[in-house]
C-alpha cells in the first residue's frame, strides 16, 4: 500500500507565531512547506535561506494564484484573519488560522461561509486542546467521573511589558488586535466552553490600568455557561515581571480538579472520586518561546500531524470554523457584559 502525497502548506505572517508554524510544517513527514509570505523582506530573506525548497512571496494574492498550496496557515495580525481566510478560501484552498479567527463573530461566520461554498476547510488553531492535562480532564468530564460540574475558575496573571506591545505594530491597538481576551485568553475560553458549552451570562469588569495601549490590560468576569455551570474569568497582562499562572480549576460534585503551571501544563491538584490522578501521563507540554516572553503551549505539531491525517483520512481532530465561532461569541459576550 503506497504512503499518501504530501500535503501542501504555505504560511502568511513570518512573525513569531508564523515562524513556529514553518518549523512545524518543515519537520512533519506527511507536510511539505511550498511557500511563505510577509510583507518585510528581511524575515523573507532569513526563511528563504532556512527553507529553500520554499518559494518566498510578499504579494498574498500572488501567492494564492501561484502557489501549489493544499493549505493555508494565516498567522498575520488579527485584523487581516477574515479577508485573508475569505481569499484562501475563494482560491481553492483550505485554511489554517491562528486564534483568534477572528475579531468579531460576524466575520468569523462570512468565514465559514466562504468556506462552505468554496469547498474547502476552515480550521482554528487550538493547540491548547492537546495539553495532557487538559486532556486527561475532558475525559474524566466526558466519562461522568467528576459527577456535575458546579463551577470553574480561570486565572490568566500573565506579564507583556511595554516592550512587547512597541515590538509590532498592530499590539494594542484595537482595529487590529482586539483586546487581551483575544491574544492572551482567547485558548482558555475555548477550553471553557469546550466543557461547558457556551457562555449565556457575564458581568464584566475592566480597565487599562499600567500601559498605554487601546486595549485592557485587566479584567474580571463572572459567568455562565450553558450546562449551568457558574465562572469566574480574571485576567491581566500586568504581572510583575513574567508570567504567573494560567489556570483552570473545575469544582464537581465528586471532584476538585486545578490544571496549572504557567501554560495549564501541570496539575497542580487532582481529587475525584474513585478516580485517582494517573501516573502513567507525563506532563511534559511545553510553551511556545518567543525569546523575550512565552505563550502558549506549543503543541503546533499534534495540531498539524492531525490535520493532515483529517485531510487525507477525513479523521476528525482539529477545531473547525463552527466550533472556532464559539470563542469569538465568548469573547463579545464578556466584553459586552461591562
């Protein structure tokens, strides 16, 4: 039996995030990087060297034309995700976005749309998803092992200081960014309402309290989901100094579970019922590090490995553009909620 063709990829936006996707594509067996784009001709030039079998473009439109590309990956500011989804979308190829999808629901559904009718896939990336820990819980949740679930806890204490928002343009300004709930917190929420369905309620409180940014750099949420499950949501950017904790704990009827760490990487508590903690699981997720500060984790690979083998097995997996909507709606429900 012959090894399926490679899937074909080509990534838009060589920043941070856009240069950890060409890395991940590059070492996948089953991917083969065609091409790349940016508008800076100096990152085009540093991949072009690194990636030679790659063609470089700094026109996208050329790009979707020329290039042999199955996939899109869109890593630009999250302004551009919609129109550029929309262009892949319209050129016949499938579409790869990074969180968040995009800046308002009503682009994300003219996402999906497009996608729809041209007849191609739209996923979201969700690497946060494949963190062990955070696994490990959806099946005790799933199996009934937790009994009801009464409520969850999300911290997000995390540090960007004034040097990451003069890094790049877009940082802090809301046209193009969104706001915090967007870039830092945008994965939490979708684990949320992975397990408890969508957010019905919020009271939100919020400011811009220790940078000069368009957005806020600070706010506490209370929630509701739809199984009827009560939330709190508190997030910064102001940590002192670097990251604190990204957390969810999960109050059940016979459990108590806190997933940890920085990056929701460790288990920090694990008491259920009958049910005790495994030992077997290693908790080795680890952050995406971009030199000068750490995100979240970096389980691009698991993400990519799946989607091929959903492409040519249609085995499912990765989050696709319907379930992506949920955040974006998340998101307008808390900020909405002030």
């Amino acid at each position: 039996m012959s090894s399926p063709s490679p899937i074909n990829f080509a990534v838009v936006g060589c920043g941070h995030i856009g240069k950890r996707h060409l890395a991940v594509i590059d070492a996948d067996p089953l991917s083969r990087l065609v091409a790349f784009c940016d508008v800076d001709r100096d990152k085009l030039s540093e991949f072009a060297d690194r990636y030679p079998a790659a063609t470089p473009y700094t026109d996208y439109e050329k790009m979707l034309r020329d290039s042999p590309a199955d996939v899109v990956a869109i890593c630009t500011p999250h302004g551009l995700h919609s129109i550029m989804s929309i262009q892949a979308a319209y050129a016949g190829k499938n579409i790869l976005v990074e969180k968040p999808m995009a800046l308002t629901s009503i682009e994300s559904e003219r996402m999906i749309a497009a996608a729809r009718e041209a007849g191609v896939k739209l996923y979201v990336v969700k690497q946060n998803r494949y963190n062990r820990p955070i696994l490990l819980t959806k099946s005790a949740l799933d199996e009934g092992l937790l009994g009801r679930p009464l409520m969850v806890q999300c911290n997000v204490i995390w540090n960007r200081n004034d040097a990451y928002y003069e890094q790049s343009r877009w940082r802090g300004r809301r046209h193009l960014e969104g706001g915090a709930l967007q870039t830092q917190v945008s994965h939490f929420l979708d684990l949320m309402v992975w397990w408890f369905g969508e957010i019905t309620q919020a009271r939100t409180v919020m400011d811009t309290l220790n940078h000069t940014i368009q957005i806020e750099d600070c706010g506490a949420s209370a929630l509701r989901f739809e199984s009827g499950v009560v939330g709190s949501l508190l997030w910064t950017t102001c940590a002192y100094r670097q990251n604190f904790e990204g957390s969810l704990t999960v109050i059940a009827e016979k459990g108590l579970v806190k997933i940890g760490g920085k990056y929701l990487n460790e288990i920090e508590h694990w008491d259920v019922e009958d049910y005790p903690q495994p030992t077997d699981v290693a908790m080795d997720d680890a952050p995406n590090d971009y030199g000068t500060y750490q995100g979240s984790s970096s389980n691009h690979d698991k993400l990519i490995n799946d989607l091929v083998h959903q492409l040519v097995e249609s085995r499912e997996g990765v989050v696709e553009g319907e379930e992506g909507l949920k955040t974006i709606r998340a998101i307008e429900r808390i900020y909405g909620g002030v």
